[in-house]
C-alpha cells in the first residue's frame, strides 16, 4: 500500500535497506559512471550527511564477491546487464569508514585505526584455511588480526602496510585485483586538528594510502569519500591516476543528495505532496556541480516525522548532528567588514569570494579567507554561479543554515556583550534612571559593532522582534532584575516588563521599527502612547511596583531612539 514503506532513519547499510524493504532513493547510476570515468583512484568530496556512507556501503554490495545480487533487482544499475554481469560481484573488498577514528590524543586515534583494519581484516578468516596462499602470506595475514590485552595490536610497519597487505592477499586468493572503499577518509585529520596531533595523523594516513593506492598492483580501484578535498601534496602525494569529485564537478553531482524529482517523488508516496514548498524552503538550496539538490538527511527525518504527525513543522536536523565549530570560528573570527558580509548572507544576498578547494586542516585558521572556503566544501555556504573573474558567488542555501549562523551569531554576540562588565552594568543604571542618552549611546555602539540576524525582505513585525531579543538579552543579563517578554498585561502584551531590585520600582518598555530615521521620534511616542492606551502599567500595579519608567524605544537598521516619561498618579487613575 501507497506510504507503508519505512523511511531508513539513520541507516547507512545498503544491505539492510533493501532486505528490510525501507524506503530507498536510487543512487546505483554512481556505479555505470564510474566505469565511463575509469579513474584508479577517486575521491569524491561532499558535506556530511549527503549519502556519502550509503553510496559507499552500496558499491561494496555490488562488487564484492559473495554478495546478493538480488539486492539491486528493479535498480537502474539492473538495466545494464551487460556490466552487472562482468562486475558485480567479481571483486575482492575492503570497506573502511573512517569516521570513529578520533580521540583525545594521537594513541587513542592510532588505536581506533588499528582495531577498524584488524576487524575489517577479520572478515576474512577463511584466508587462514586456504590452499592458494602460502605460509608467508598466512603469517602475514595473522599480524592483521593479532590481538593483545583485548584489542587488536600491530606493529608501526604492519599497520603501515596494512591495507596494501590485505589488498595483496586477496588479490593471490581470489586472483581478482581488490577494490578500496574509504569512507570519510578525512574524519581522523579533523579530529586530530580539533585535538592538536594534526601532523602525527597526516604522517600516519599519507603512509597508509600511499602504500593501498600509489604503488599496489593489487588494486583495481579505490573510492574515497570526505568534506574536504586535502590538498594531494599533504595526503596523496605521488597519486598520478587520481580523479577529485568536488561539488563544484558536474560529474556525478546527482548521485549524493536529493533531486527535486526525488524529494517530490518521496513526499508524493507519503500523501504530503502539501509540504513540498516548506521542504524546499528549509533543506533544498545546495548546488553540486549543475544540480540543485537538497540535503538526504533532513529530507528522510522531516519526511519521516510529518508523515506520523501532520501538524509538525521542519526542525534542524543537521545542525543537530554537529557542534558547527567550523561556523563558530568564522564568527569569533570575524572583523567588521566579515561581520557585514555575514549580514548580507543572513539577509539573502550572494557574496563573492574567490575560493580554494584543496586546503589542509592546519591552514583554516590561516585567514579568513580560507574559512570562507571551508564553509562552503562544507555545506555551510553554496554557490549560484561565477563571476567574469572567477569568484563564486555564495550564499546561505535554506532556512535550517541560517539558523546554524543565527545561533552561533547569538552566542558570539552574548559572549562579547558581557566581557564588558562596567559597560554594561553603567548602562543598567541608565536603564533604571531614565537616562536616555547613554541609553542610546550605548545601544548604537552595540548595534553598530553586532551582526544583525533579521531578514532585509521580512516584515516589520520580524525586524522588530530582532531587536526586541536583542534588548531582552542585555537586560536579562541583570541577575537582580525579573524581565518578561511578551508579557500579557492590561488589554494587550507589553514588549518587556522589569521588575527592578526596587520594591517599588518598574519599567515598562514598548519596540517599533521604522523603516526611516526621520520616523523613529515620531515611533516612539507612539509606543508610549500604546503603553498607557492598553494600560500595561496594571501589570505592574498589581504588584505594588508605583515608580514606573515607561520606555518608547525605535529602531531603524543600526540606530535607536529613546523616549522616556514617568508615570504620574493621574495616569494610573485613567
């Protein structure tokens, strides 16, 4: 029956998919164009959560010896008969997926590595019985599965060697040349850079490949896949036949991620054909070589949750899968002229940046213009086309990364704002007084020297709940004072309400944007008019708090207006 079919929520094992009978997005075209490419080594660079995983446990179970070929009836690879037959399951297969091998220090990641190769090697036990190998090559194959104190254990020349040697053993047992499948090859260099053993790990990983695909007549071909290209003279040094897959390459650029066609294909089958403008909104936007394609893991989650329950609305679902330091850092590093380009991102608006795809991991904080390439290999940023001179013209893809930038703007914003204590607590004072000046001296130094988080296109309402969550913010900061937003409070909602340490003290504060500095007095009289129209004071003189301040704040883009009058016995009467 028409949407029965499971969605493989955070399943990557091809295999399962297709025995379990889950929904699956038919990527089995990457195998027929990867014999027209014919590359020896080839490496495909995309963000993570794009299928890179699936894609690569997918050309294990259609090469490797032994496997079901049942499991691609009814796929497009099936109508070329003519390759199935010569390819599919004729190989020999490693299978590593690299994206475990992390931790605290260099050994605990070297160890990782050792135990990943020592279990992959493991799958082959049957090598011990074999009549094709001789004792040398058995005793070889032993050292690829030794184990000590509980783990797998080699020396620094067997591991070294390690995936050359398993390649060559299978190569004399089945006298079928081995095919290398890395997966997130690049994992263990980000950690090791997050952790500070960036060039213990280079060392180790240039020695490992270097050996499994540079100089091994074992190998048929290999596949990598990662986020970032490492740059061929820090890894793959000496790699003639190696063929890099960026998403800047139409090559291949439908075959990770989702298609329009796809998703609407999916979202029909579920009857949520509806919600096609709202998927688009939040996961579509990335651009791999000339395609549009949307991010396969929003896409199966979001499916997944509306199809149980209707009245759900998109959540990030990527964002959730990562820390997004690489974001935090292009923020913390930011000047002021980073800072407005930001907000034109925010805002909708291309950047143009000349871009490097083939950086090291110790060269991203080298300059901000490398961390601008970095944030778009990444997915963070994607691109709509070039300029004459060659600049890519980026922008923010969707809606679900904006408000990764939204949320490490915040923090970045509030981590700045409260380093300056004095600052801060003079303007409390300020606040508490009625001191309109230094109320707005202090607030157009804040927004002068923050990043602006709204839309440019959004409504006035949206604009000014921007700067209502900005000036919220500061107050809130004051751990003596209680400050309530969207307070209800006479015939209607106060903007923020503060109950000072004061008794019987109180400010009431109304927010307008204008869209014209010479509009913004005029805006905040209206806001006090407002306050004292719907008697918002009531809020507060039902809490015996009589002193009350009441504010008319007006923002227009990055400068404010005050007005401030105190409230009179007679008002409170009326």
């Amino acid at each position: 029956m028409s949407g029965s079919v499971k969605l493989p929520v955070g399943i990557e094992n091809f295999e399962e998919i297709r025995t379990n009978g889950y929904y699956y997005v038919d990527k089995t075209n990457l195998i027929e164009q990867l014999f027209e490419s014919r590359g020896k080594v080839n490496l495909f660079t995309r963000p993570r959560r794009f299928g890179k995983t699936l894609n690569m446990s997918m050309l294990k179970y259609f090469f490797e010896i032994g496997a079901d070929p049942s499991l691609f009836d009814g796929l497009n690879i099936s109508r070329n008969e003519q390759l199935c037959k010569e390819h599919m399951g004729k190989y020999p297969v490693i299978f590593l997926t690299l994206k475990n091998v992390d931790g605290l220090d260099f050994q605990e990641a070297k160890q990782r590595f050792v135990d990943l190769i020592g279990t992959e090697a493991a799958r082959f036990r049957f090598l011990l019985d074999s009549d094709r190998l001789t004792l040398d090559d058995k005793e070889r194959y032993k050292a690829l599965i030794a184990i000590k104190n509980g783990a797998y254990f080699m020396s620094n020349q067997v591991f070294t060697r390690s995936l050359k040697t398993l390649s060559e053993i299978l190569n004399k047992y089945y006298d079928q040349k081995t095919v290398i499948l890395i997966d997130e090859y690049d994992v263990p260099l980000d950690k090791a850079f997050q952790q500070g053993y960036y060039r213990e790990m280079v060392s180790l990983i240039r020695g490992i490949f270097g050996d499994a695909l540079k100089t091994n007549d074992s190998l048929s071909f290999a596949v990598l896949t990662g986020c970032l290209r490492i740059s061929k003279e820090s890894i793959f040094t000496g790699l003639n036949n190696f063929k890099i897959l960026s998403i800047t390459d139409v090559r291949f650029d439908e075959q990770f991620g989702f298609t329009d066609k796809e998703v609407n294909d999916i979202l029909s089958y579920y009857h949520m054909e509806d919600r096609i403008k709202e998927t688009k909104q939040w996961y579509d936007g990335y651009h791999f070589g000339n395609v549009d394609v949307y991010c396969p893991w929003d896409v199966i989650n979001h499916v997944d949750r509306i199809k149980d329950d209707p009245g759900a609305r998109p959540e990030t679902y990527w964002i959730n899968t990562s820390g997004n330091d690489l974001v935090r850092r292009f923020v913390n590093k930011a000047n002021k002229t980073t800072r407005n380009e930001i907000e034109r991102l925010i805002a909708g608006e291309a950047i143009e940046k000349q871009i490097r795809l083939d950086l090291t991991y110790d060269e991203i904080d080298n300059s901000i213009d490398n961390l601008w390439s970095v944030l778009f290999t990444t997915g963070y940023l994607t691109q709509i086309g070039l300029t004459e001179e060659g600049a890519y013209k980026l922008v923010i893809p969707n809606k679900e990364v904006r408000e990764v930038y939204k949320l490490q703007i915040q923090e970045w914003f509030e981590k700045s704002l409260f380093s300056n204590v004095d600052q801060l607590q003079s303007f409390w004072k300020s606040f508490a007084e009625g001191n309109t000046e230094e109320i707005e001296k202090y607030l157009n130094k804040v927004l002068s020297n923050s990043i602006s988080v709204f839309d440019t296109k959004g409504r006035n309402e949206e604009k000014e709940s921007s700067y209502h969550n900005l000036l919220t913010g500061i107050l809130t900061g004051n751990a003596d004072w209680l400050v309530k937003s969207n307070v209800e409070a006479g015939e209607g909602f106060a903007d923020i309400i503060v109950e000072t340490d004061d008794p019987d003290a109180g400010i009431i504060t109304e927010l307008k944007y204008t869209r014209d500095t010479k509009e913004m007095e005029q805006a905040c009289k209206k806001a006090i008019a407002q306050i004292k129209d719907r008697r918002y004071q009531e809020y507060l003189l039902n809490d015996e708090r009589r002193d009350i301040l009441l504010y008319g704040i007006a923002f227009c883009k990055k400068r404010c207006k005050v007005i401030a009058e105190k409230m009179t016995e007679e008002s409170f009467v009326q």
